[in-house]
C-alpha cells in the first residue's frame, strides 16, 4: 500500500492532485484544514485490515508530497481534542456520481430483464402456477405473500378453479381473526394509529355497540385527542347521543384521573391523537401516555385505503405499544383489499374488527378472515384491471417465482 499526502487550496484542487499523482484507483483516507488550505492523505492499493491493525491510522511521516521550492510546509491547524477526521469519498467527485447512476440504472435495467426471462421459464415449465400467480397479483396483494401462496397451493393439478380456492383458503388461514373481544370482555381499550384512520368514529362505533348490549351506564369515553380541532366535541357529541359520560385528558395525570372517575364501567375507550408512522415522537408519545398502565389495551387502527408501504411503517410504528390487536376500517373505500391483507398476514397481528362506512353502530362487525378475502376477490373483480405478464414481471422482479431460493 502507497500512502501519500497532498496539499491544496481546496478539496477539488486536492482530488486532482491525487488522480494525477496515484491514478482513478486511489482512495482518500483523511482530510483536514491547514493553513492556506486542506491537507489530504490518500492511498493505492488500499488494505483496510493493515491500514488500521491495532486502530493505528497512517502515519504522517510515512510519505509526504514536498511543498513548492521557496515556500515552508503548511502547519497544520489545531484540532479540537476527540474530534472526528471527516471521511470524504469520490462520490463528491460530480464523474464519479454520474457513473454510480449509470450503474443504478444499468442494474435495474438487468433485473427487469432476468424477471420477464423468469416468468417467461415459469409460464413454459408451469402455466398453472404462472396463471395463479397473475390472479394473486391482481389482487393486489405484495408479491412476498403472492409467491408464497402460489408456491403452498401446490403442483399443477389442472383444476383452475379448485386451485385458486386453494389459494384463497391459504390466504384465510394467515389472517388472525380475534373475534368480538371488546363487547365479550370489556376494559380499558385505547385505539392508537396514524392521523385520519377513523379512530374516533370507531370509538363511537364499539361503544355504541357495546351499550346495546350491556347498557349505556357500563361504558365510558375519554378523548386524548385535543390537537384536531374538533375532536374532543365530535366525541362528546356521540356520548350525549347514547347517554355515555365523556372525559377529556390532556396529559397522562389527567388520564389517570378520567380512569379513576369512570372506574366502575365495565368498557372504557380511549381516543388518541393520531401521528404520522414516520413521526419520531411516536414511541415517546406512547411511552408517555401508556407506560406503567398495565389495564390498558391497544388497538391498532389501520384505513385499508392506505398503500402498502404506509400500513406496513404504521404497524412498526406503532407496535411498539404491543397490541392486542387491530381494527381494519374504510374497507367500503379501498380500491383493493389486497395491501391491508398482506400486512395483516406478515405481521401475524390479529384483526378485531371491520369497519365499512360512517352509520354508528351499524357499520363495525367482528372480524372474519374469510369474509375479508371474499371481499377483496369481489374488489378484485369490480374495480381493478386485469393483470398483464409485463406488470407481473415486474412486481416479481427480482425473486424466485417457483419457490426456489
């Protein structure tokens, strides 16, 4: 390993420098301001394991490029104690960027083309499967859970449609449904999630359904939700309807005092200001809220109108507060069922309940994981297009479509 060190006016200058003296295969190591300007020390033949044996970082006298005749080598600028020498990479060099890109793109360029060979193979060696597969994909369901599916429902048989009953009932047996547990059990139940799930309309829903059943005077309604404007009256509005007492808490010491004074009902629920998946404060609002209230279960609300991406951000956002299980809604709104079951079936999280439109109570039902998939073969049907090789080429690009690693 050739290790030299160069002086310039500024970190461009020192780069050119380092390409002409030691060839594109060079590799910077440090850099740091001096006077008049940057101090960089680079190699060739790069070996990270020597370089670093022991944490020795190269040494300053191992070679030094000499200053111009008639000028004195630069002084090195004082150095705050513990601070760290900045790593700079020829990714600031703009050739080297545009050759990354260019990569990227040649890259994805590849596997396009090694996916349409695949399922081309896959629908020569096995149409029934490839047939099977484009349904599960219409279905708008993430190609993990597709290929799965395709791969456990078994080999060519050269029934269609028992196949794909097959598949469905696969499906089915990956969603958790927990059944009516609120209305069974009762409790204290907080309903957590992202901002605009339906929380509060869910809310009303379950306590409405839970008055019918047990009477108005067992259940009890506490807003946490004092951000929206107009929240913690649209909840009070639904409590002077069915005769329910509405508490207000701001903070946790005020929560602690709603939970003392609706003590003696047999179901409290907790309406939480939403937050986006993506916000930090998550966990910490969380912990603020609920940690230490061992009484309190979590329910997670999740819109099935969102994209898969966001639902699946949501229940690792979110899970951090464990819950016992997750209320689906907006189910009458989705485009496609298919992202809602796929992250329900990934995470194994348990489905309490379904909501499909905005009547109090009619519009909940306990959770059926048939029913669920029958609803989104009937969605597939109406409302999504016909699923073509190209786009399944290109939802499978890049794993296996026959089960093979």
């Amino acid at each position: 390993m050739k290790i030299r060190r160069y002086f310039a006016a500024d970190m461009r200058q020192a780069i050119r420098k380092v390409r002409e003296a030691q060839g594109p295969d060079a590799v910077i190591l440090s850099n740091r301001k001096v006077d008049g300007g940057i101090e960089v020390v680079a190699a060739v033949d790069y070996d990270e394991a020597v370089l670093w044996h022991e944490n020795k970082a190269p040494r300053a006298e191992d070679a030094v490029e000499s200053p111009p005749p008639g000028q004195a080598p630069p002084r090195p600028a004082p150095e705050p104690r513990g601070a760290a020498t900045a790593a700079v990479e020829w990714s600031q060099d703009p050739s080297i960027s545009a050759l990354r890109e260019e990569v990227g793109s040649i890259r994805d360029m590849l596997q396009n083309q090694l996916a349409a060979l695949a399922w081309g193979d896959l629908g020569r060696r096995r149409p029934s499967r490839a047939a099977l597969l484009r349904r599960l994909l219409q279905m708008d369901l993430s190609p993990e859970l597709a290929r799965r599916v395709a791969v456990e429902t078994g080999e060519e048989d050269g029934d269609a449609p028992r196949q794909w009953k097959r598949a469905l009932a696969l499906i089915a047996q990956r969603i958790r449904a927990s059944g009516d547990s609120l209305v069974d059990r009762g409790g204290v139940a907080a309903l957590i999630g992202p901002t605009g799930v339906g929380k509060t309309t869910t809310v009303a829903k379950l306590a409405a359904r839970y008055a019918l059943a047990n009477g108005p005077e067992q259940v009890g309604l506490i807003t946490m939700d004092t951000h929206r404007v107009g929240a913690a009256e649209q909840l009070r509005s639904y409590g002077r309807l069915m005769g329910i007492p509405v508490r207000v808490a701001r903070n946790r010491e005020e929560l602690d005092t709603a939970l003392n004074d609706l003590y003696e009902r047999r179901l409290v629920l907790i309406d939480t200001a939403g937050m986006g998946q993506r916000d930090a404060r998550v966990r910490d609002q969380l912990a603020v809220q609920f940690e230490g209230l061992g009484v309190v279960q979590a329910f997670m609300v999740l819109a099935a109108t969102s994209q898969l991406a966001a639902l699946r951000e949501s229940v690792k956002a979110f899970g951090v507060a464990r819950p016992e299980a997750c209320i689906l809604t907006k189910l009458d709104e989705a485009v496609s069922l298919g992202p809602v079951i796929s992250v329900v079936a990934e995470s194994q999280l348990p489905v309490a309940y379904f909501s499909d439109g905005q009547r109090v109570p009619e519009d909940i039902q306990p959770a059926r994981a048939h029913n669920l998939v029958t609803r989104a073969v009937v969605r597939m049907k109406q409302s999504l297009p016909a699923f073509s090789d190209e786009m399944a080429e290109l939802a499978m690009g890049g794993g296996s479509l026959d089960g093979r690693a």
